[in-house]
C-alpha cells in the first residue's frame, strides 16, 4: 500500500506490503485498492492517446481520506452546503474549494505530480547502479511501469511525456529498463533497438545522453566533446554575483567564466566537468557488456569515437550549433587528449588537479547548501555521482549517505507509474497560487463561519514555515546571490531564491494579511511573519531587477546574449544566461505594487515606484507583434499574455489609454478554440514552435488564464460581443466541473522550460478556482449578464 507523507514541505511516498486477509477485512482498504487498480488499468489502455497522468493515487487517497487541516466529514458538511447556493457561479466555486481543500496537506502546502521530462529517471538509475544504491522492489516496478507507459508506438521514448520519440530519450529509456532487469528479448525493448538502430545507434544521441553512457561505461569520453574543467579556474572579472552591489556585469568581467552561466545550466555542467576531467567510469559488469552490444549498430570496439563528437539524431536537435563552438570545441579537445609533454605537463601536473580541488569545492557547498537537495533533478543525480567517487572528503561517507536520504524527495507516484521529478515538488509555488485563489473568493467562507477558512490559515503557516531565512555561507565564493527572505520553489531546505515565486509567496501573504486584518482577526495568523521578513522579501525582489528593467529567475543577468552561441546542449534553447521573462517580471511589479499598497510610507517607495515603473516599460517593449507575450514557463501565450496583462492594470494601465492592452484582447479573441464552445487551448508545441497551435479540445487552464486576463483589462466593457465572449468562457469552465466532487479534470501538459521541455503542474483546479472568483466579481459590480 503506497502512502505519501509529508513533513514541512518534504514529500515521499512509502510502501507497505498488504496481506490478502487484510484486505478482505477491510472494506475501505479493499476499495481503494480496487480504485488505483483500475485508474493503472485505464491509463495503460488510453497511454498512447493521453499521456498526462491526472494524479489518481494521490487523488484518490484524498478523496476517501482528505489529507490537510480539515476532516472528510468536515469536507463532506460543507460541501453540502453548494446545493443550498442558488447562485451557480457560487455553488461550482464552493464544490471546488471543498475538493482542493481535500488535497491540501497539514502543513498546509499541495502535493502533486512534477514529471513530464523522459530524461530524469534514466540519470538516476544508472547513479544507483554505479553507487550500489539499492531502490525498494516497490519503486522498481513502478519504475519500470512508467517507463512503458511512457513509450510511444515507433518504441521510442520523446524529450518529455507528449513529445515524440527522439534518440536521447529512447536511448536513457532503453538503458534504464535494462538497469531495472527488462529482459533485453522483452518486445518493448525489441520495438526500442529496432528504432535505435534504424536511427545509426547511440553514438547518435544528444551530448547529455553520451554523458551518461561514458558514466556507464558504454560510451567512450573520446566520443564527447569536452567539458573542461579548468574552465572554473577563469577568472570572475568584475560585478557582483550576490545581487548586493550593482552592478551583476561590470566593465572587466569575464563573460565566458562558468559562474555567469544561468544557475541550471552551470550546476549541471558543473558535475558534468568534474567527472569528465576524471574520466569517471564504472566497472565493466555482464550488463554493461551486454549494453555495449545492444545500443550499437557495429562493434563496439571497433567504433572511431572522436568522428561522433559533433554528431547528434536530426530527431533531437533543437538548437543549431554555430562553426565557432565546434571550433572552440576542436581547440579544447586538443587539449583535453594531446600526448604533447608540454601539454600534459601543463594539464595533468598543475591545472587539471587544481580544476578537480574547485569543481569538487563548488558541487559540496551546493549539495550541503541545498541539504542534498540540489537544485534540480538533473545535477542532484550528477553531485551524488561526484560524491560516490570522493574518497579524500574527510566525511565523504556520510556525504554521500546523505544524498541518498534525499533520492526519495525527487519521485512521485501516479497512475502512470513512478518518475523523478523535475524539482523535488513545487509545494511553494502551487501554495502561492492556491492562496490567492482562496482569496479572490473569500468572503464565501471567512464572513459565514465556515470551517474553509481553515484552509487559508493552513497556507499561511506553510508560506511562513518555507521563507529563506538567512544567505548562504560566503555567498560571493560560491556565485550565490542574496537569499535572505526569498521564497524558494519547493521548500526552505532547498532554498534557491527566485524572482517570481518570492514574489508570489509575498502577495499571498500581504492577501491574507489584509483578509483577516480587515476583519480584525490578524491574531488568527500563526506564526506570525514579521514585517522585518517581509521588507527582507521586499530587499530580493528589488535586488533581483535588472539594468533592463525586467526580472529574470534566480540571479541577475551576469553575462552576454551572444554567449548562446556556445549552448552545448542540442536540445534545449535560451539555457546560457538567466534572460528576463515576463512572468518574472509581472510578478515582481505585482508584488511591489501590493507592497506599497500595504507600506505606502515605506523608506524605499520611491525605489519602489521606480522599479515598477522600469519593470512596466520592460513588459510593453517585449510585447510581440500580434498582441501576445510568449510564456517561458507555462503553456503558453494565454499565459505569458496572462501574466503581462495583470501587471500592467495593477500598475494603473486601462483599456482606453493602453494599446498593449487592446492589442493583447484582440490577440485572445481572435484566438479562441476552433470549436466555437467558448474557450482556448494550446498544445505544447505554442513554446517549442513559438506560434499558436490549437489543442484538439479546449483546455481548462488556458481558458482560465484568457478569461482572467480579459477581466482584468475589463475587456467587456467595449460591448455585446465581448461580454457575450467572457460570460462563455466563464460557461466553459463551469460545465468542466465534476460536479461528483468539485475537481476539474487534469488534461494536456501546462508547463515548459528552455522552450523545448514539457513540465508537469496540477493547475486545472486552482486557476478554475481563481478565474470563477474573478468572474463572481466582476458579475457583482459592472458585468451585466
């Protein structure tokens, strides 16, 4: 029986073995067995026509047995209380607040499915196998269920879960199968050689998966272009990476040292260089030997290594790779394997040994900065590797215990299996968002005793438990910018700061300040955060901005654009530098705007107002020229479009006056779904392509995100046809409810990173929930029905 549990943010499920006769006797226990059985069941059959799990295990679970502050039989009370609304708008809000109040946990944060990249587990799997880390037969099946599930009908595996198939994923898919003891005669492996071979084999796989395979064993480092080390022994240059000074570039700063790369992109290549500059490789085990054989269309040892390192399936490539990297790749691969005294002795007797001391320096302090987390699944399964080789760490066993002990925070269970997710869980994120949904509609529950308001006092305690309380240690040695304050992602252990989710889980908390301080219970709200650590938040946010005027995500901007030239990754884009994205920047003028709203006498509101108003003249310059703004990290341009609009109204910005907000209404209306039913929908492929396309039906999160945008720019106020256009969508998004329990169905994928990797967010419910509030408003001030 798989159960998940949760202790102040952290998540991981855990497995107990269920005798027959236990079940027999327990009618509740036999039920949900039976219910998880069959949602596997119906997701195997409809995998290939929809491969978004909908979270049924945990879902489940909470449906029978809600999870959070209140009780099943406190949710079941007030979800009896929708059929006495007569109002409908109101009585599908409150059958909604009841079901996601069902998911929520003690802590007070929402749990939920962050999968969606194919690239993750394989990582983990074969860092397991090389370390002697030892996963539950439990986790071993459900691996092995997700990663069928997951293999498209050419018996390849894509980028991501929608994604079709591609040499990268089929090749980390294949060997991961193989580690957890497919037979290689199974068919679904059978289907996989086939189409790897008919694709020329392994040696055409993008960079990271011959990263992996030369980790393995079966791929030679002759065969990779280099990822030197000693690049982290350039110098810094000038400009301050803690975000303390300004500013982040100054004018001798060295733009092609590896601390100015976007934090993603160097804490992956960061590992990646260390055991490259080691040459780490396992031993040569039957299975290894069998894969050498398997993953190949000629010998293995016959193979002529160096003539594949630029080579790469045309299925995979994203990214074009200009003459001058491959050149710059060339001149270091000379280096890197030159028999050249001189050479060898400048390499393997004074810089590769002092590149190995700093490459190892900066993954510890990462690791122990993070508690083991890490930042991201990718370099978490990458750190552990350099940690299982560290021998002369004077606490490197128990270093590498403790990264262990957090392999469990990265996988989540569904009906489709289990996967490592990419991040260990959005738990902030998706609190910030819920919390702001519950207050666009509060009044329905905190002016009528209701038990719901529990639900807020619950987000509360769990915005305060996950704020970063302090910097990290010598934050200017390890290129870490200010943190004190911030919010993270996830959870206060991992601790990262970034922009947007700082700057939400600061407006979450101003809402419910101001809820309960208008209603004079403020005392309600323990612990309490004081206005110390929210002038802290306040600090971040204003320090995250950059000369531009826009935000990016978790540092400034430290180097040049032109340095994407040197993107080493063939399928991710804009991975080299932290861009500014309009959803960073419309957070954090939103948040700024709420702060002086509550701080009007605070000693830095001229800075403040400065900030918005640079921030507002960033998001109007990078409005495209259809209307729209392009979505970094959401499906796709409603929301990116979403974001821009709300933060230009909150700045003051109004429909008669502003042509970007026409423009971007315009762009809604003449975007709405084919179908003619009132609603919109985008396909992953809006991000990766970067131009609209149409889901096949209309999707709940992007009509949400359309219909909040056109309330917000009060869009209904030019006549008819435009009120007719939101009362629709607003029709759409009740008609979409389970009725049965409240929820919205989960439908295509919603998030997205580096354009071209889909993500996994449970937005269905709360931006629903978010949007009808919004709706209800309107419907009782100035939108006549």
């Amino acid at each position: 029986m798989w159960r998940l549990c949760s202790d102040r943010g952290r998540q991981w499920w855990t497995f107990t073995a269920v005798e027959p006769a236990e079940v027999a006797a327990k009618p509740a226990l036999a039920k949900e067995l039976a219910l998880i059985e069959a949602a596997r069941q119906t997701f195997s059959q409809q995998r290939l026509e929809r491969k978004q799990a909908a979270d049924r295990v945990y879902r489940i679970q909470a449906a029978l047995n809600a999870q959070g502050p209140l009780s099943s039989a406190e949710l079941d009370e007030e979800f009896a209380k929708a059929s006495s609304r007569t109002n409908e708008v109101e009585a599908t809000l409150w059958r909604g607040l009841c079901w996601y109040a069902r998911l929520q946990q003690p802590d007070g944060h929402w749990p939920g499915d962050y999968g969606g990249p194919m690239f993750l587990l394989p990582g983990l799997l074969i860092v397991c196998y090389l370390s002697r880390t030892v996963l539950p037969e439990s986790h071993r099946s459900e691996m092995r269920r997700y990663i069928l599930n997951m293999q498209n009908s050419d018996g390849g595996w894509g980028l991501h879960i929608e994604a079709p198939s591609g040499m990268f994923g089929t090749v980390l898919n294949y060997v991961a199968l193989r580690l957890l003891d497919v037979d290689a005669s199974e068919a679904s492996l059978v289907s996989a050689r086939r189409f790897i071979h008919e694709h020329g084999g392994a040696v055409m796989t993008p960079s990271w998966g011959k990263f992996w395979l030369a980790c393995l064993g079966c791929y030679s480092w002759r065969g990779m272009n280099p990822l030197t080390p000693e690049m982290w022994l350039l110098p810094y240059g000038s400009g301050d990476p803690t975000g303390r000074t300004r500013p982040a570039i100054g004018w001798l700063s060295n733009p092609i040292m590896p601390a100015r790369y976007w934090c993603h992109c160097r804490v992956v290549y960061l590992p990646m260089s260390h055991l490259y500059g080691m040459r780490a490789c396992g031993p040569e085990t039957a299975l290894v030997r069998a894969l050498r054989e398997e993953l190949y269309t000629e010998p293995y040892d016959k193979i002529d290594w160096p003539r594949y390192r630029h080579s790469c399936c045309p299925l995979d490539e994203y990214t074009d790779r200009p003459r001058v990297q491959k050149l710059l790749w060339d001149v270091l691969y000379v280096y890197e394997w030159s028999t050249n005294p001189l050479i060898r002795r400048l390499r393997d007797g004074w810089l590769r040994p002092r590149a190995l001391r700093e490459t190892l320096l900066q993954v510890r302090q990462e690791d122990v900065n993070t508690k083991w987390i890490c930042i991201g699944p990718v370099n978490k399964a990458i750190n552990m590797l350099v940690s299982w080789y560290d021998r002369a760490s004077a606490d490197a066993e128990a270093h590498f215990q403790a990264h262990q002990d957090r392999v469990k925070d990265y996988l989540w269970l569904a009906e489709d299996g289990m996967k490592m997710q990419g991040y260990n869980g959005s738990q902030l994120w998706d609190t910030a968002f819920a919390a702001q949904a519950y207050a666009e509609s509060a009044d329905l529950f905190l002016d009528t005793n209701s038990k719901l308001s529990e639900v807020l006092l619950a987000c509360w305690r769990y915005l305060e438990m996950s704020q970063v309380l302090e910097d990290v240690p010598d934050p200017a040695r390890f290129y870490r910018h200010i943190s004190k304050g911030a919010w993270p992602f996830s959870t206060r252990d991992h601790g990262w700061p970034i922009s947007d989710c700082t700057a939400e889980g600061l407006r979450a908390v101003l809402a419910i300040q101001s809820l309960y301080r208008q209603r004079g219970r403020e005392e309600l709200l323990t612990p309490p955060i004081s206005e110390e650590r929210l002038f802290d938040a306040l600090n971040v946010i204003l320090s995250f901005q950059n000369p531009s005027g826009g935000w990016a995500t978790y540092e400034n901007t430290r180097s040049y654009p032109w340095l994407e030239y040197l993107n080493p990754s063939e399928v991710f884009s804009d991975i080299m530098i932290d861009w500014d994205h309009v959803e960073c920047t419309s957070a954090c003028v939103r948040s700024l705007i709420a702060f002086l709203k509550m701080y009007p006498e605070h000693p830095r509101r001229m800075e403040i107002a400065e900030a918005i108003r640079r921030g507002v003249s960033w998001i109007k310059r990078v409005q495209l020229s259809d209307g729209s703004w392009y979505g970094n990290w959401g499906v796709c341009f409603t929301y990116g479009t979403w974001f821009a609009v709300e933060a230009l109204v909150g700045a003051g910005e109004r429909l008669d006056s502003c042509p970007e907000l026409e423009r971007a209404c315009l762009f809604l209306e003449a975007h709405q779904h084919p179908s003619g039913l009132g609603g919109w929908g985008e396909t992953f492929e809006s991000c990766s392509k970067k131009r609209w396309h149409h889901a096949p039906e209309i999707q709940t999160v992007n009509t949400a995100w359309a219909l909040m945008t056109l309330l917000a720019a009060r869009w209904y106020e030019r006549g008819p046809e435009q009120r007719e256009l939101v009362h629709r969508a607003a029709r759409f998004l009740q008609s979409a409810q389970r009725v049965s329990d409240g929820s919205w169905d989960q439908q295509l994928i919603k998030g997205v990173f580096n354009r071209n990797c889909m993500i996994t967010y449970n937005y269905e419910t709360v931006f629903a929930l978010w949007a009808l509030g919004r709706y209800r408003h309107a419907l009782q001030t100035n939108l006549p029905t």
